[in-house]
C-alpha cells in the first residue's frame, strides 16, 4: 500500500476544496512536468484520482475527499 507524502496530501486537500468550492470543475492542477493533476472521481463525485505528470508516479484514488450535496444537507440537518 502506498502512503500519500504531505505534498500529496496537501495537493488533495487542495485540490477536495476546490471542488467543493467549484461543482462544475472535473480536474485541478497544472499539466507541466512533474506537477499534480487531480480528476474528480467516484460514482458520487466525491473521491480524487492524483496523478502526477512523471513517469515514475503510481495514480492514487483518495475515497470520499470531497463533500457531497448529501454530506452537506446531513450537515445542516445536525445543525437545527
């Protein structure tokens, strides 16, 4: 199993807010060498494919990293 570096994780977390942030966005990052792209992923559109643009990076899928429009109705549900 691969563990994310932190400039994985942060790039992801970056990466879920701007999703969030941006419904109509499907990918997030720049297309130089070396250099993050993540796709938005999943059947419910909440997961991240990271690729990085080198040849020596395996894709990794982050589960569950953006929010849902059900993850937040639950939200406001717990809030009232």
């Amino acid at each position: 199993m691969k563990h994310a570096s932190l400039d994985e994780a942060e790039f992801v977390k970056t990466a879920a807010k701007a999703f969030n942030e941006h419904p109509e966005y499907d990918s997030f990052g720049d297309l130089e060498e070396g250099s993050y792209l993540a796709l938005r992923w999943g059947l419910d559109d909440d997961s991240v494919l990271l690729l990085k643009l080198a040849d020596d990076f395996s894709p990794t899928i982050y589960d569950q990293v953006i929010k849902t429009e059900s993850d937040r109705l639950r939200a406001q549900k717990n809030e009232s």
